[in-house]
C-alpha cells in the first residue's frame, strides 16, 4: 500500500468521524446556487480531509466539491467529495458516502469510498487490484444482458434525451434491473453482485475514486459515448466485461 492509498484511507476514516457525529441530528441545509444542499458537516468534514492531506503532501493540488480547486506545483491532484449523497444525508438515508480519488496529470491512480453507515470502505491503486473492507474483489464474468442485473442512477437527463428509448430496450433484455445508486452500486459491481450500470447527472467528483476501485476489480468505466473520464464527465457507463460494455454502448449510442 503507498503512502498515497495510507493518507486516504487515514482521511477517510478521520471523515467519518465527522459525518457520523452529525448524521442523527437536526442541522441547518443550505442550497448552493444549483440548488443542490449543503451542510456545516459537508464543509468541516472536507476540511478534516484537506488537512490530513495537505499535511502529508504540501505540494500537490487539491479539488474539493466545497473549497474548490487549488493547483499545486506537483503533477498529482487530490478530488474530494466529502459527502456524496448529501441529499440523503440531511434525510436520513444512508446511501451516502465519501469519495477520495488522487489524479496523476490526466490519470486516474489511486481511490477510496467509504460508506459510514455500511461500515465499509472500497478502495484500489492502479495495478494493484481493488479490496472492500480490506479483501481482495472481483467482476462478475457476465458478457450478455440476458444474464446481467442492470442499475440506473440519476437519470433525469437521459428521459429527456434521445438515448431514452435506447435505455427502455436495455431495461428490456437485462435479466434484473434496480435503482441502487451513489456509491453502492459502483461497490456491487466491483465485488461481483451485479454488472452493469448506467448513469447521468454526475459530476468526476462523484465518480473518480469509483472508477479506479471499478477498473482494477476488472471493469469497464467510461462515459456513455465509451470516452475517458475527465474534470467535465457527467454520465458513466461501467460494465463488467468488456463484451457486456460493448454491447450497451452500440445500443445507448445507437439511439
């Protein structure tokens, strides 16, 4: 484990000190100017992240969902979603999580979700496979939707595109399809318990640590044109199998 995976990991666990010391109370909810919630436990618990790793790495640049994004004079950047899920968060939902991912230049190295309420935290390197609560995880094998359970999340954006009939002939020829969502379903895939999903209405700092934990389990992470994620990503497709990605992307792009 590098020292890079040790300091998320620490930030992490720091993170859900925070987050479960506010979690069962009544706090004021702010909206931001797109009208998405924001708490006084959204901003300290980035606060306890950022320093924990600006403390062990003073030189890289960070981007956090709260503070922002500060350029530091190393090629690595930090993006940091204290509480992903902030709406379930303030409703006492627990699908909620915190999301650590490190970037080399343009790639995608090194990431960390933790889920307080689960009690479990996924994480993985580039190279070095992907682990949940510290045990090694791995896709599922499926290739074809007649076998595949199917997860959609935040798709408000794809009803009104034209790719929404090509999602209903998805929904049609998937074995299983649920509504799982935020972090969980990308901890599904990774482990084998379901093996696709399809999202809109995201943002990278939703996703970053996901897709690594995804891809080093031996999935497929892309956006729904099939490109690399970068700072401007919004939707996902993540597979599996690369047979099974490559089919919902004829599909969803054939639309």
């Amino acid at each position: 484990m590098s020292p890079f995976l040790q300091t998320a990991i620490e930030a992490a666990q720091a993170a859900q000190k925070v987050i479960q010391r506010y979690y069962r109370q009544e706090i004021p909810v702010e909206l931001k100017a797109d009208q998405s919630p924001v708490t006084i436990a959204d901003v300290e618990t980035e606060k306890t992240i950022k320093g924990i790793i600006t403390g062990a790495f003073p030189a890289h640049g960070f981007f956090g969902e709260e503070t922002g994004h500060s350029t530091g004079s190393a090629p690595y950047t930090w993006l940091i979603d204290p509480i992903d899920g902030t709406k379930s968060f303030v409703r006492h939902y627990p699908f909620f999580s915190t999301q650590i991912a490190l970037m080399h230049t343009r790639e995608l190295v090194m990431g960390v979700s933790s889920a307080p309420e689960f009690e479990e935290i996924a994480y993985a390197e580039k190279g070095l496979g992907a682990y949940l609560d510290d045990k090694p995880i791995r896709v599922s094998q499926v290739e074809d939707f007649a076998a595949a359970t199917l997860s959609l999340g935040n798709i408000k954006t794809l009803a009104g595109s034209d790719r929404w009939e090509a999602l209903g002939s998805l929904v049609r020829q998937v074995n299983r399809t649920r509504g799982y969502g935020d972090f969980y379903h990308y901890h599904l895939l990774a482990s084998g318990r379901i093996d696709l999903v399809v999202e809109s209405d995201v943002n990278i700092l939703d996703i970053a640590a996901l897709a690594v934990i995804v891809r080093e389990a031996g999935g497929v992470f892309t956006d729904l044109d099939g490109r690399e994620l970068t700072l401007e990503t919004t939707s996902v497709l993540a597979a599996a199998t690369p047979a099974l990605h490559a089919r919902a992307l004829d599909l969803l792009k054939g639309s």
